[in-house]
C-alpha cells in the first residue's frame, strides 16, 4: 500500500514516542521490558493473596472478579494521572519544536495500553485456574472495549492535560479524584454490595459501565451490550468536549507553559 | 520567504497566580485576563526573502526570542500576521527535544522525525549527521553525558542535514569551539548560497556580519535600526558603547 509521505512520517513519529516511553521506563534497569510482563504477574499475586485469603465478599472465584476489572482500571488511571503532566512536562518540546502535541497524550495512552494487554495472560491463566476457559466473545469484546475505553482516555486526557496548564492546582488533587473514582466504581467490590439509597449514584458514574462490561466480559465470559453502548456514549461526549476545549486552549498555551 | 506585518504580542504579567481568595472574587478579571500585560513586541514587520539571512540583535529582553517563536508558530502573534513559506527548522534550545537517557544516534532519529521526516530518510543521514558532529564514540552515549558544546554539535547536525528551508536559530551556535564555529559558519554560508531562508538571533556581532545579509536591531519590542548587517552592528555596537 502506498502511505503518502505526511502520513508516513506521522505514525513514525507516533511509534518513536510510544517507544521512548516504554523503553525509557525500564532504561536503566537490569530486567528491561520485562518488567511489563512482571508487573502484572505481581500485581495478580498480591491480589490474589490478598481477596482470596484475607478480604472475600460473598461472591465466588473473587480474585478473578477484582483482576477482571483492575487491569483495565490501570489502564485507564495511569493515563488519566500522567496526562497531567504530559504539557508541563514538556515544555522545551512544544515550545522549540513544532509537532503535533496531542501525540505525547497519545503515546502516554499506547503505552499503558502495552502494558494493559501484558496483563491479559495473568487474566487467562486465572480464568483456567479457576476451571473456565476464554471464549470467543473475548475476540469481539476486547478490541471493542479498548475501543470505547481508549475514546473515554484520550477524551479525558485533553482535558485534564491542558487544564492543568492554566491551573496548576490540579496536578496535586489529581491523584486524590482518581481514588475516589477508583472506590466510587463497583472494581473490588460488588455492585450489590453496595447500600441500597447510595447505588444510584455509582450508577451515574460512567466508569462504572465501562469496568462493569470488562468484568462482564473477563468473569462471566459475557457481552454486556447495554452497558458497552452507554460507555460508548459518554467516551465521544468526553472526547468531543476535550477536542472543542484543547483546541481553544491551545492559542493560550505557550504563554501559560 | 518569511513575511510578517504589525506583529504584537503579549504575556501575562502575573508575579504569581492569584491566591484562592482573590481568585474566587475577582474571577472574571482573571479569566478576562487582559490585565497587567506585557508586550514583548510591539508593531515589528519584517519581510526576508528566500535565500536571504536576516540577523536579529538587541539586549536581553528585546523581542528577539518572541519574534523566533512566533515565525517558528509555536507561539500565536496577539496581532498582526504572519506567513513563512516553506518548512520550518529551528535551532533554538540547547537539547529541545533531546532525551538525556537516549543515545545520541536515538535521539537522532526522533529529532530528525519531530523535525517533518519519515524515520527511513534520516536513517539513511545517519553517517553524514554522525560525521559532520565530530562526536566519535560518544554517539552512542546517552547524551546526558554530553557537553554542551558536544549538544550543539548534534543539533546543528541534524538540523543541516534535514534538508531546511527556514532556518530559525537562536545563539546556541555560541557555544561551539573555535574549530567548530568556523566549521558550522561555514556550513551555515553554504546553506544560505544554496536558498535557506534564515533567521539569525546572536549576540556576536562578528558572527551577525559574517552570515547575514540585512540585520534588525530590537529594542523593548520595537524596530530600532535596520539594514545592511554591518552597518546595524556597528551603530548597536556604538550606542552600547555610550551605556
């Protein structure tokens, strides 16, 4: 196939970025990139440790029903928390070079993703440990759900980033709102678990859709159709009201950066 | 071709973000924002012809910087316009968009991308780039271990051999060596011969002489003097002198 040159030299410039932020993350490392693989293996042991000895609800196979959940929410969080930075970290970069700067979000995002799919053998070894089996509903569901969740990211991202370049304030609370989405979405609990009166206001959590379809998909090996339209809903609101708020933003950046 | 008329612009002046108090109160003063502004700019037009090399001199503070930034577009003018034709190089940071951890050869490569290439034409630079730095084994470094003048020498590098139509270059070339000063003069002269429009800020006036043709001289964001390079040194030079 014949890639005219612009589009050539775009994604080189997109895969340069997403690689320099993998690799750099273990560059003085001894283990290197196999650290990403690492991580989630540890990750899955301490949660497993963790909700299948000490800490279990009345629900079955409970390690397997908070990993199915938590390695997309990883995803999801690290991104959401690092695009604070993505602007004013970079601020030689996009103030003395002229380069699309959406593209740092976008390779923050990809390389989270990387690290998200490293997380699926911890996922389908747990799934036959515990005596199932992946089915062919995972071929659709997960690149559907990377999809939606990947809109919903970068949606927030803009946002967030250049945000955070006219209020510094939020880089220091960012952390504090993403745990109290973490624990107001139904990730290492049950909905049910929750107090009646108090449920409907997970319900009008979005994130809440979107962790409820992974673990639909990962635990009960289901396509929550419902839930993944409402997620996709609310990903291109996000995404439409980042791309309108960057974009007006932007003409101001450089005096704020 | 650069041509720019009537160029303002202005930044913010706030010593510092408003405390919560004050910014809950007059929050639509703030967010109006057009209090307290400093002009960094004030009116300048300029109009370099391909293949012409403009100088910029002046104090610190003078403007110069601003102007790079605004026909670089990283920056948007608050008013006037301003149209460049062909792409755009600048040289205008010691290590913008460097990585300190990757290698001098990596580092290559993405620099040489973020500059408009596609990651095989600047590979297929890669030798020319490495020799012309003169930087031997330490190519294969990370350039955390770089000197600065060691940095310049991969910027320039990289920079003329990316084929630039306007170059916009900042001082940085100052901190070369004496061999390499001449060397990047020259490659510089060669480039300019050969129809690179280039933008020229420096405070060596020898080096102002020497590449460029025509020179501005900026003072607090206005057009002092104007004209033939050596001329507008030398006026600089004498009223400096008087300070």
């Amino acid at each position: 196939m014949q890639m005219n040159k612009k589009t050539r030299q775009q994604l080189d410039l997109l895969k340069l970025l997403v690689k320099k932020e993998i690799t750099l993350r273990y560059k003085r490392t001894y283990l290197g990139f196999l650290w990403s693989l690492l991580n989630p293996i540890l990750t899955g042991i301490v949660l497993f440790i963790a909700f299948n000895i000490f800490m279990r609800f009345e629900v079955e196979n409970f390690a397997l029903f908070v990993m199915a959940a938590i390695f997309p929410w990883t995803w999801f969080s690290a991104s959401v928390t690092m695009s604070a930075n993505t602007l004013t970290g970079n601020v030689s970069l996009i103030k003395k070079v002229i380069f699309p700067k959406h593209f740092l979000l976008l390779a923050t995002i990809i390389a989270q993703l990387v690290n998200f799919i490293f997380s699926l053998p911890v996922l389908i070894a747990l799934v036959y440990y515990y005596g199932s089996s992946p089915s062919l509903n995972w071929l659709i569901g997960i690149p559907v759900l990377v999809i939606v969740q990947f809109v919903v990211i970068y949606g927030l991202s803009l946002l967030i980033s250049i945000a955070n370049a006219f209020f510094r304030d939020l880089e220091h609370i960012i952390n504090v709102l993403v745990s109290l989405l973490f624990w107001m979405t139904p990730i290492v609990y049950p909905l049910e678990a929750v107090p009646e009166e108090y449920r409907s206001l997970l319900v009008m959590n979005p994130v809440t859709y979107l962790m409820q379809a992974w673990r639909d998909l990962f635990f009960n090996n289901m396509l929550n159709w419902h839930n993944i339209f409402v997620s996709a809903i609310t990903a291109v609101a996000i995404l439409l009201a980042g791309l309108l708020i960057f974009k007006k933003l932007n003409r101001k950046l450089d005096e704020v950066l | 071709m650069i041509k720019a008329e009537n160029l303002w612009k202005s930044y913010p002046m706030k010593q510092d973000r408003p405390g919560l108090k004050e910014f809950v109160i007059n929050a639509p003063k703030f967010l109006k924002d057009n209090n307290n502004r400093f002009w960094a700019l004030r009116g300048v037009s300029l109009l370099v012809s391909k293949g012409e090399s403009l100088g910029v001199i002046g104090r610190n503070g003078a403007g110069k910087s601003t102007i790079l930034s605004l026909l670089l577009g990283v920056a948007q003018p608050t008013k006037g316009s301003i149209e460049v034709s062909g792409k755009r190089t600048p040289l205008l940071e010691l290590g913008a968009g460097f990585h300190p951890d990757l290698t001098g050869k990596e580092n290559i490569v993405i620099n040489g991308v973020l500059l408009g290439h596609t990651e095989k034409e600047i590979r297929a630079h890669m030798d020319d780039i490495t020799a012309f730095s003169e930087l031997g084994d330490f190519i294969n470094m990370p350039i955390r271990t770089y000197s600065s003048g060691m940095m310049m020498r991969l910027a320039f590098s990289i920079a003329i051999h990316t084929s630039p139509e306007v170059l916009l270059i900042d001082e940085i070339l100052a901190v070369g060596d004496e061999s390499f000063q001449k060397k990047s003069g020259k490659a510089l002269q060669d480039l300019i011969r050969g129809g690179v429009t280039t933008v020229y800020v420096s405070h060596s006036m020898e080096a102002i002489r020497k590449t460029c043709n025509r020179a501005i001289w900026l003072e607090q964001g206005e057009i002092r003097a104007e004209g033939e390079s050596g001329l507008v040194a030398e006026e600089y030079l004498k009223a400096q002198r008087q300070v």
